[in-house]
C-alpha cells in the first residue's frame, strides 16, 4: 500500500524493491534446502551397495507417458500455470484502471490482502477434506469454486464489495491446485514406477522446471500482444496518464477473471481422469514389497521410509529426553531441589497432557 505509490513506473525503485524481497527470501530458500527430507533417496538408502541401475533418457520418457496419471498432472501443471501467469500479469492493470484509479495504494493491496487470505486460512480445513474425498474430487470443487468467484467478478468488474467476496472465494478454489497438486504428481511418479520399475523424478522435475519458465514467457508475450491491440495507453514517467478506453478495461477484466475461469475449467475436466487416489495404496503397498524383495535377494535389510523415519524419530527423543534428565539434575544440585520430587511432577503433567489429547482424539 506505501511502496507502489512510491516506485511508480521507475525501474530503478522496482529493481531495487525486488533485490530487497530477494535478499530477505535467501534465508528461507537456505532453511528450506537444508531441512527438506528427500523420500526417494530414504527409499534407496538400503541400496547403498547395490549396483546402481541407470536409465536412458529415452527410457524414462517413454516410461512417463505410459502413465496416463503423470500425463494427466503434466497437463493440469502446463494450463494452471498458463492461466495463472496471464491472471498474475492482469492483476495490476486490473486494479489501476477498472477497479481503482491509477497508482491509488489501495486497490491493488486490498484485492491481495482480501482476496489471498483464505490460501492462508483455508489450509486447515483442506487435509481433513482430501482424507474425506480424494485428491482429485477436491481439484474439482475447488475449480468450481474458483469458477463461480471468477464469474461473479467479471459481472461486476466494478464493484468492490462483490469483487472481494469473488476473489476470496476464488482463493478457496485454488486452495488444492495450492496444496495439493505436487502431492498429485508424487502419486503419479509412483505410478510411473509401479508400471515400469525404474523412477522418472529427475526428468519430471527438469519438465516441471521448463515448464514453469515457459509458460512465463508464452503468457506474457500473448498479454503484451493483445494490449498493444486494444491501445492501451501507459502511464508517463512522471505519473501523469489518461483513462483507458472500455475496450482496454475489458480486456482486463478478460485477463483477470475470465481467462482464469476457462482455466480452472480445464483443470477440473482434466482431473475427472484423474482416478489415481483408489489405487494408490496398492501401487504403494506393490512398489515397498517390490523394494524389500531386492533388498532380500541382495542379503540387506529393507527399511521402509517410514520405518526409517520413526527410528529417526525414536533416537532424537532419546536424545532429547538424556538432556532434560540432564539438566533438570543440574537444576536440582543448583538449587537445592530433589530430583526424584521433580521428576515426579514432570511425568504427572506428562501423563496428564498426554490423556488430554487422548480424550480429545476420541471426542473427534
């Protein structure tokens, strides 16, 4: 709301303003690589001596493209980001010049900070509701909900009330294309390895990677087409501007609301053939028993992600515990106190935390 004002059109202010935004995000970037656990390589671990089984690239796309579910993700990824970046390149000009007046330092936080909050919010009720119907049953009311939103906003363009109250229901619908989309291709990726027996993340990722940077490009290019087409008129460098014509307003209510609405459309019918959720335990449950009689036939122990993961987690409770009994008998000594009396009430609020939470599990 203070910074747009005041960077305006000049390109040094928003090349500053980004090379700010990308210093404090380095940090989180670093966190992020540091502390994400890669599942692939846990499920390999036990293979460590095992000769390694290369692919040809060739291999692994003809591999991919034998899982319609892969095909299926690849596709909804390629039109989501398509529409997204078309809808992320109006949003500005839909702000300076239908909804708001130019460079206001309003309009364009307010649809943001209105119209985003529920990707924050909604977060919480989505896990419960993709245990209850499926991954893609989810995809497919959000893209309705996102339909419905998109269209009341294009009915009325103008007004804010009913703009903020489409843009957030709107928001609800991208909650699981947000949250649960690459969960999908995860599935999907095991499903290319259940038909084929080798794995495809890499080639995945490097599609996923082009993908993300092309559509960029192509949404971008078609938006400075068509607006060059509909004779937009910028702004001047020192702030002054002209009103644009209704066909120009149009044009980005079209790329605000509409293109997104044909969009999420897409996304929907693509997962009606999404059918992935019924059966991926089993492929799940195959793949393990698949890895496990390899390791067997090597003479190695197989140690499932998860088991891994819960003798992980054993080992650093044990840990954790060693150095509160630790401390708290440092404690003691330091202050007089017996260990055996603290203690005592350390394990009471302990048993009585943990039959809280077990009298709260059974209510739910």
């Amino acid at each position: 709301m203070l910074i747009l004002p005041i960077i305006g059109v000049d390109q040094g202010r928003w090349i500053t303003v980004m090379g700010i935004i990308s210093i404090l995000a380095l940090p989180a970037v670093f966190l992020e690589y540091y502390f994400t656990r890669e599942r692939v390589t846990e499920e390999s671990m036990s293979a460590a001596a095992a000769e390694v089984k290369t692919v040809s690239l060739t291999d692994q796309i003809k591999g991919c493209f034998k899982s319609q579910y892969w095909i299926v993700i690849i596709g909804i990824i390629i039109v989501y980001n398509l529409y997204n970046n078309f809808q992320v390149t109006s949003s500005l000009y839909y702000a300076n010049w239908v909804l708001g007046t130019y460079n206001d330092g309003t309009t364009y936080t307010i649809m943001n900070a209105v119209g985003q909050a529920p990707l924050g919010l909604g977060v919480f009720l989505l896990w419960p509701l993709v245990r209850k119907i499926g991954k893609s049953s989810c995809m497919i009311v959000g893209s309705a909900l996102a339909i419905v939103g998109n269209v009341m906003c294009a009915i009325f363009p103008t007004n804010m009330g009913i703009v903020l109250g489409g843009l957030a229901l709107r928001s609800f619908g991208a909650l699981p294309i947000t949250y649960i989309l690459m969960s999908m291709l995860a599935d999907a990726l095991d499903h290319v390895e259940w038909l084929n027996g080798f794995r495809c993340d890499g080639f995945s990722s490097s599609v996923y990677s082009i993908i993300l940077t092309v559509t960029v490009g192509i949404s971008t290019g078609i938006f400075n087409a068509f607006l060059s087409m509909v004779n937009y008129v910028p702004p001047l460098a020192d702030g002054s501007y002209v009103a644009q014509a209704a066909n120009v307003q149009n044009y980005f209510v079209i790329g605000y609301f509409i293109v997104p609405a044909v969009g999420a459309f897409l996304v929907g019918f693509l997962c009606a053939f999404y059918r992935a959720d019924k059966e991926m335990p089993k492929i799940q449950s195959e793949i393990v028993e698949r890895h496990r009689a390899e390791a067997l036939a090597r003479g190695e122990e197989y140690v499932s992600p998860e088991e891994l993961a819960a003798r992980e987690q054993a080992e650093q409770e044990k840990i954790a515990e060693e150095k509160r009994v630790e401390e708290l008998k440092a404690k003691c000594a330091r202050k007089g106190l017996s260990f055996d009396e603290e203690e005592a009430k350390y394990q009471a609020k302990l048993a009585a935390d943990r039959a809280k939470r077990e009298k709260k599990r059974k209510k739910q």
